[in-house]
C-alpha cells in the first residue's frame, strides 16, 4: 500500500481493526473494492484478501510515555519517532535525516538512548520511552536543560532536544569522564550550528555537579 | 514505508516456523538497517517477524569460549567485562562503529546481515547488481571512493561495512544457525562471501535460516590486540580501511598472529599470507611493513578509491605496531 492510502486519518478516526475485519467479513470484497485507492483494488484482484485485510490493520500497543500509559492503534509501519510527534503530539523530539544519521530523535526506551527514528512503534510494546517533554519535573528543568541554556550549548536550537537526551544517558552509562570521552560518547549527534564546545562544556559541568538520575 | 505485517516470535522454532510459511517475510532484530532500507524502498518484505523477544541475548562462557546470543546488543557487548577482559579486540572494533544510540539497539545478528553501504544499492533509481540481479554495477566506473580493493568482481565492488565482523574474523568465530532443515555451524571466516557472478548474495545463510550465536574460541592475544579504524572524521562513519590486529608474543618474538581488515572487501578480508610471514618473527617496524606489503599482492583498485592501496598498507604497519605496542 502507499503511505497515502491511510496516513491521513485522524487516529481516532480510524475504525477500531476488529470493527474493520467484521465490515470486510460480512460486505462482499466488491463493495468495498468501491470505497478503495486503487492499489488496494489491485490487492483484491489478485485475491488476496487476507492481505488486503491485514494491510488495514492496526494493532493494538500498550506504551508508556513520560509517566503516562497509552492504549494506542498503530500500523505496524509507523516508526516510534512518527508516532510521538503525529499520534501523541509530542513534537519535542525532532526529525532530522530519519535515517539514524544525525541523533536528533534521540528518545530514551527503558533509560536506554535509541534513535526514535529507525525503530518501529510496535516494537516497543510494554516498553517506557521518555522524551524531551518528560525530563523537567514540573516547571523544574533537569540539571542537562539548565546547563544548556547556562552553557549556551545550542544555536538554532534543532538538535537540542536529541542532544540532551543523549547527554543525560551519556552520563548515565558512565561516558563522561573526559571531555575526550564526552565527545567519542556524543558522536551520534550531529549539530549543523557547531555549538560542539559548549556542548561538551554543559555535559562536563552537570557531570561534575552530580547529576541526579 | 510499503505497509507489511508484523508477528511476534518468542521462540527460535515460532520464529524459524512463521518465516518459512510467510512467501516474503525478515526477522527483525534492532531495525536499524532494515528500517532504514525499508524506508528507501530498497527492500519491502510482507511480513516481518520481530526476533527481539528470542532468549538469545546472553554473552556465555565455558572453559574453551565465549559465547554470544545473535541479540545481545552491540552496546552490551562492547561493554561486557569478560569480553573486554577476554576478548577487547571485539569491544574495540565494536566501540568504533555507528553510535551510542545505534550500539543501544543494534544485535550481534543484525551486525553481520547489514547490508553495504554502496550508495547505488541505496538509491533505487541506479543500475545495481546487488539489488536488481542484471541491472549493472554503478560503482564500476562510477563514484566509487568506499569501495572494495580485494576479492571484486565484474558485478559488483562493493564492501561489507561491519566492523563487529572483521574482529570476530580475526578471532575466528563460529556462527551457529537454524533453519527449518535443523541446526549448522558455520566458521566466521566462511559466513560473508565475495561477489562473484551472483552479488545479490552476501553470504551463506540459506533462506529461512536465524543466526543463533557466535562462539570465540579462548585464546592469548588479550594483551595485543588493537582495532584500527581509519575514516573522514573522527567518530560516527564507517571505515574507509580498518585493521583488526591480534598477537601473541612471547618477548618481542610473535607465537601467532591474526590479521583482518574491513572496508577493502565484499567480506572480512583475512590476511593469512602476513599471519604466516609474521610467526616465530621479532615484532619490528621493518617485519611489519614486510607483512604489509605481503598483504597487498593482488590488490586493484577503481579509481576514486586508489587511495586506499596506500592506506590499506600504512594501516596495517600501525595496528601491528599498536598491538604489539611498538607505538
Ligand atoms: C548511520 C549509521 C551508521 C552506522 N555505522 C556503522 C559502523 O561504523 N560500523 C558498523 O559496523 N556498523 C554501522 N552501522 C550499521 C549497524 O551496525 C547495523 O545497522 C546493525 O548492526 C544492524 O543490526 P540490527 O539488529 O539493527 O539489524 P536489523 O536492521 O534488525 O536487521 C538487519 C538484517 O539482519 C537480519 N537479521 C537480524 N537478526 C538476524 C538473525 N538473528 N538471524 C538472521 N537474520 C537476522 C534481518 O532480517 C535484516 O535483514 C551503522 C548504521 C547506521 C544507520
Ligand atoms: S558495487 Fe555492488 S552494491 Fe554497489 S552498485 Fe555495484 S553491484 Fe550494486
Ligand atoms: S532523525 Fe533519527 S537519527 Fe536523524
Ligand atoms: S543548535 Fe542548530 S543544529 Fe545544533
């Protein structure tokens, strides 16, 4: 299918998959050949049927996001990054290359750093993401977010929210330890400013302040 | 993305089973390549089957090796301690490749199913033997700066671009595999293959086959073992050359030795001609530079790569002389 055929639905617009599955059952394929872009109608010719119903779907996925447990629908295609900026608007999280070239979608699953972007949501079943949006405590920024604006560790500022979160495991995992090993350690964000120095000098700073977890 | 069905597996045989019943289905381990060549269009199965909740994440080890789950993370590994204590030529080369974000949910398994990174495989509007079996090698008088020296075909040029695997080629591992006809070994050294008249093939994996684990065979180069890897910039880019050294040495003379280098070949690319030269041998600047130049006989280039037959030979003069900690 191609990604116009259901991309633009609304989520909650969507008709739940099992209402979706009766609908297919009980009207004939004919009927709903009618309603369809013409690549499903190619999909129903050639008799496939059960694809053309699976590739409808949308499978059901239990995640937590900061702090907060979401019974979503998603299609299996939607990358974790798509799905926290387009189905839960949390557009904090930034698409740069959407090829795991650049960090910026750098979110954290379990308090694992990944790249959002080359992950599926589905694959996250169960799982804890946090992003940008759920690192300050309230109106209480966390200690990486104060030593960025402190350190003027951005220009632009695309990269930021990626480069913190990256920061904050960066310290977690023990990397930081030398400015040289906070560099090696951040090498998986990119930022097209060259706000680099100061960068390092933010991260340098929280490190040596202890950085609550 | 071309939209396609998603299945759990929680067993190696549910896994091996839904591949074999699914006509176009891949497993997916940590996304990172396929998604990505998904999402170009390179690739686009029905079905992907996700493997991550397989029990093979574990790094075991027994009297005579070590042995890695085809899904632990390139991240956990690298950070194991007895991989690091036992085996570092294997963190070093793992530290050196993609991110830490990459690392974080990249598999062992997945490492060495990556496809390359040939920039006419990438784009599906150029010819590509390797993607459209028949379709010409754009590389092949094209833009071809990363690719391969050694080991080319008149199809196509182009190199595995793992690091993870020319360590464990060095280390000479054992791959072990299941499919539906029941389980095999496989050694490292043997797995990729070289592109001859069929480049659409990267190894020996047969269709519907999983990798399960790779084993390290317990040896003494811990204490002169050096990863070398030389690219356009300092972190976060894939090897333009790079040399997996491991020595054992006994004073200053060399017991054994293993040498493997990546981004020259379609495969990890053994040097066994400079492993044998350098046995019972002094490690010196001159043995070394000898090995280097050994180890260059039959090289060809294509020419924005000619740079690397001068690269390739100084790259192996310093990881040996790293390993052996002459510098
Ligand atoms: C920007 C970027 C930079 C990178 N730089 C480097 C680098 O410098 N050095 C380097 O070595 N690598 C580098 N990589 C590649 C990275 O290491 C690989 O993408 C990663 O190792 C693939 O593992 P995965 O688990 O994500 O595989 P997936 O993407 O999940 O799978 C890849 C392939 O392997 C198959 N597969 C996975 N597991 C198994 C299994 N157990 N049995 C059989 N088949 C299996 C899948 O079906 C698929 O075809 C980079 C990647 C990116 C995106
Ligand atoms: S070198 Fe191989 S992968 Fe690259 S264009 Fe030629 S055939 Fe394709
Ligand atoms: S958007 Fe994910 S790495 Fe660039
Ligand atoms: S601040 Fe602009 S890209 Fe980093």
């Amino acid at each position: 299918m191609k990604p116009e055929d259901t991309s633009n639905e609304k989520p909650h617009r969507h008709i739940k998959h099992t209402e979706r599955r009766d609908f297919l059952k009980k009207s004939s394929l004919l009927t709903a050949i009618s309603l369809a872009p013409g690549s499903l109608i190619k999909a129903a010719e050639a008799e496939l049927d059960e694809k053309f119903a699976s590739a409808l779907e949308q499978l059901p996925l239990s995640i937590e996001v900061n702090g907060k447990m979401q019974q979503v629908n998603v299609e299996p295609r939607v990358t974790l990054l798509d799905f926290l900026r387009e189905q839960l608007q949390l557009t904090g999280t930034k698409k740069g290359c959407d090829h795991g070239q650049c960090g910026a979608c750098t979110v954290h699953v379990d308090g694992k750093r990944v790249n959002s972007c080359l992950s599926l949501a589905v694959m996250h079943q169960g799982k804890k993401i946090t992003t940008i949006e759920g690192l300050a405590n309230g109106d209480e920024l966390h200690p990486m977010q104060e030593a960025f604006i402190k350190h003027d560790g951005f220009q632009c500022g695309y990269c930021t929210p990626g480069q913190i979160m990256s920061a904050v495991a960066c310290i977690n995992e023990g990397h930081a330890n030398s400015k040289d090993e906070i560099r090696e350690f951040m090498s998986g964000n990119i930022c097209r400013c060259g706000a680099y120095p100061n960068i390092v000098d933010a991260i340098a700073d929280v490190k040596n302040g202890g950085q609550k977890a | 993305m071309i939209n396609f069905q998603y299945v759990r597996a929680s067993t190696v045989k549910e896994a091996i089973g839904t591949l074999a019943k699914a006509g176009d289905g891949q497993f997916i381990a940590g996304g990172t390549n396929l998604v990505d060549l998904m999402k170009r269009g390179v690739t686009a199965p029905q079905k992907l089957i996700d493997i991550n909740n397989l029990p093979l994440k574990d790094v075991k080890s027994d009297k005579t090796s070590i042995t890695i789950g085809a899904l632990a993370l390139n991240s956990d590994v690298s950070e194991n301690e007895l991989i690091i204590k036992q085996q570092p030529l294997l963190s070093m080369a793992l530290k050196s490749g993609a991110s830490p974000q990459l690392r974080n949910m990249a598999t062992v398994g997945g490492n060495m199913m990556q496809r390359t990174r040939c920039p006419y495989f990438y784009d599906t509007a150029m010819p590509c033997n390797k993607r459209k079996p028949g379709s010409g090698c754009g590389a092949i008088g094209g833009y071809n700066r990363m690719h391969a020296i050694f080991g080319t075909s008149n199809q196509c040029i182009a190199v595995h671009p793992s690091d993870m695997c020319v360590a464990l080629t060095a280390l000479e591992a054992t791959v072990t595999v299941s499919g539906p006809k029941g389980s095999r070994k496989i050694p490292f050294g043997d797995f990729h293959k070289l592109p001859g008249q069929n480049p659409e093939k990267d190894n020996i994996l047969q269709k519907g086959e999983l990798i399960e684990s790779v084993s390290i065979p317990e040896n003494d180069f811990a204490k002169n073992s050096y990863y070398l890897k030389l690219r356009d910039r300092a972190s976060y880019a894939f090897a333009l050359v790079s040399v997996a050294a491991a020595l054992s040495l006994d004073g200053q003379t060399i017991k054994a030795c293993r040498l493997a280098m990546g981004g020259v070949a379609h495969k990890p690319w053994r040097l066994s001609e400079a492993e044998k030269f350098l046995a019972g041998k002094k490690a010196s600047a001159e043995n070394f530079e000898q090995a280097a130049k050994l180890s260059m006989a039959g090289a060809k280039s294509f020419g924005y790569n000619d740079f690397k037959l001068k690269m390739a030979p100084a790259a192996i003069v310093e990881a040996l002389s790293k390993a052996s900690g002459l510098s």
